[in-house]
C-alpha cells in the first residue's frame, strides 16, 4: 500500500519512559572524540564525573533505553525498511540537560512530504524529565525512497543556507579508527559502522562513521571553538546528512556568524572536501 498521509498524522503519539546516567553521558562523548588530551579541564568536564557538563546533542541517544521511539506501529506509513534513509537531524533544547534524567517521551507524526521519488516522513520526540517539566524535543527527517508520489505536498526548502562569503572560521577535528566501534555503543549497532563484509555489501571499502557521530563531533567543535564550551548556550542544532565519513578522518568544519544562529558545513580533508554535514546552524539560546 502506498503513504497514507491522512492516516499517518491520525495515529495516537506512541508514549515512553527511558532514563539516562552519568556513564551513558560519558560514553556518548567518548564517542564523539572527547578526552583528548586526557587531562585537559576541558575535556574533563565531557569524560569525568566531577563537573560533567551534557553536549545538547546527546538528546539523540538520551531515549535510548526503554523509549518508544519507533515508527514501525504507526499506521499509514507502509514502506521497505532497507529503503530509508536518514535525511536530517534537528533538536531542541527547551532546558540544558542534566547529568542524569528520568524522561517521559511521546513520538508521533510530525508531517510527510511527497519527494516524487520518496516520501520524506518527520517524526518529533518530545521529551520530558521527572518532574514533568518540558526537557527537550527530537526531529528526524527519513526519506522512504521509492514511496513517493502518493499526492502530499512538496515540503518546505532546504534552510540554513550558508552565506556567500568566506567562513567566519574553520575548525579541524580528526576522529580516532576505533571511534565508529566506541560509537555503536550508545546504541545504534548497525553493522555497517563495525562489519567490512556488511560495508562491501553495502558498497564501501570499510565500515562508515554514524550520522549521528558527525552530527554530534560537529556540535561539539562548534561549543568548544566558538562557545567557549557553553552547552548552555545552545537552544537548537539542525543539520543535514550531505555524505558519509570514515574513521580516522580529519573534519573541515567551516562556520559562519549570522544573528542567533551559527551556520556550518563540514567535509573530509583526505577527499578534498567531500561533504559530511550540510544546512546545519546551531541556534543560541536569547
């Protein structure tokens, strides 16, 4: 059966409860690169338990455990699973993250597009914590290929277009080989980021980097160089998955200064480059 946009956004949210701890926090930003150099105050602060500070872009795994974040119950939404593709990540940040939190999650359908060639379905998490209180909400967009041309609307177009000039700077952040394998464990084990046989099936040399890492190693430059390390700072970070990135690449993180918004894009120094994270703009909290 096709997209059944009316019935899609029909279904009931599907609710959830998850928790998360200091460790969890920890291995997320050991993940992303964090800890280097091991003793730097800095770095402390993402790695030891002392002063442990939250990146915003953790919400992506915070629901990990027990949440009911699948769109697999939803009706409406009848598509080949090998066929989706990650498309874009957005979070907002409604208060700074704790060290550790009992959360309250609803998922639902936030909206599906018709691509012609795909369907591109946005499912939004919100998040709350113990007290009930408004912690944090979660947008993904997941292109469905092949299911296009079901009769929705277009959608919008792409936002956070970097200017025409020059960068207001350019960070570099070279990711370790193992960081794929530190990575899956905050959650996603796909074997693509950990297998060569499933990456050669898939069609590359050897196990690609995560989406999800590239979207937080970049959030994290951008805190670090431009922040001053100020997670607090941070009210919104979107972005675009424009490429894949292998470990032990070097990022090329270029920003740009544009109001409340830092806008940025990062591509790989080894392949000249080649895209990784586009359309992205981390939004400042007023």
């Amino acid at each position: 059966m096709p997209i059944d946009r009316d019935k899609a956004l029909a279904n009931a949210p599907a609710v959830g409860e998850s928790y998360y701890g200091q460790d969890d926090v920890i291995l997320y930003h050991l993940g992303l690169g964090a800890g280097v150099p091991a003793t730097d105050p800095n770095e402390l602060e993402y790695t030891y338990e002392k002063n442990l500070k939250v990146l915003p872009s953790f919400a992506v795994v915070a629901n990990t455990r027990g949440a009911s974040s699948s769109m697999r119950g939803f009706e409406g939404l009848d598509y080949n699973p090998a066929m989706l593709l990650h498309g874009e990540q957005e979070i907002l940040i409604h208060k700074p993250l704790p060290p550790e939190a009992k959360l309250k999650t609803e998922t639902r359908v936030k909206d599906v597009f018709d691509k012609g060639k795909a369907a591109l379905l946005i499912l939004e998490t919100n998040v709350s914590d113990g007290d009930g209180d408004a912690l944090y909400s979660v947008r993904m967009s997941l292109f469905l290929r092949g299911e296009g041309g079901f009769g929705g609307p277009e959608g919008p177009k792409p936002a956070n277009v970097a200017p025409d000039r020059e960068p207001d700077g350019v960070i570099e952040r070279t990711t370790l080989p193992q960081q794929a394998l530190i990575y899956r464990l905050s959650g996603d084990k796909n074997p693509l980021h950990a297998d060569p046989e499933f990456a050669s099936m898939a069609g590359f040399d050897k196990p690609i980097i995560h989406g999800l890492l590239s979207y937080g190693l970049c959030c994290k430059a951008i805190v670090d160089d431009v922040l001053d390390g100020d997670v607090t700072k941070v009210a919104g970070y979107a972005a675009r998955f424009a490429g894949v990135g292998f470990p032990g690449e070097t990022y090329q993180i270029s920003y740009w200064k544009e109001g409340d918004k830092i806008l940025f894009g990062a591509g790989s120094k080894e392949r000249d480059g080649a895209k990784i994270i586009s359309n992205a703009a981390i939004t400042l909290r007023s």
